[in-house]
C-alpha cells in the first residue's frame, strides 16, 4: 500500500472520477480521485457496477455522508486505509 499512499498524497483537491485506469503496485485502478480529504481507488471498471475500492483516509475513519444519493460503506483494513463500496 506504500505506492498508493504515494499516489494518495499528490492527487489533485476535489480531482472527480476519471475513467482513466491506473496500474499501482498489484491493483488496476478503473479511476483514482480525490473527494474533500478522502482518496478513492476504484477498482469496478463496469458501468452499471456500484463502485467499490480502497479509500486513504488519514484524518481518521470516513463517515457516509447523508447529503450522497448513494450509500457508502467504510471497512477498516490497516492505518488509514478503508475497503470502500457504494450501493445505489
């Protein structure tokens, strides 16, 4: 997860999903973003598949905000890192 975190810190404030896979370390990443202070690397490549992925998180555990449409859910993993997923 080192070269994640690597990506995590140099990720543009507020940068939106891109459809723009990344190779990191073992992972292909379908897009790489940041949202407030939270970093997502989403691995669902397919339309129609609820996004799912790791979150780097440093400031602490992410809460689902109730302002998404969405429903997202935040699994522990080790340090700052999160399995993410969202369900519409």
């Amino acid at each position: 997860m080192e070269s994640m975190e690597q990506v995590a810190r140099t990720v543009e404030p507020d940068s939106g999903p891109e459809d723009k896979p990344r190779r990191i370390g073992l992972f292909d990443f379908s897009s790489v973003y940041r949202d407030r202070d939270l970093v997502y690397f989403q691995l669902s490549p397919w339309v129609g598949v609820d996004p799912y992925g790791y979150v780097w998180s440093p400031k602490g555990e992410p809460v689902d905000s109730p302002d998404d449409a969405a429903a997202q859910t935040f699994e522990h993993v080790q340090g700052p890192w999160y399995r993410w997923s969202e369900s519409w």
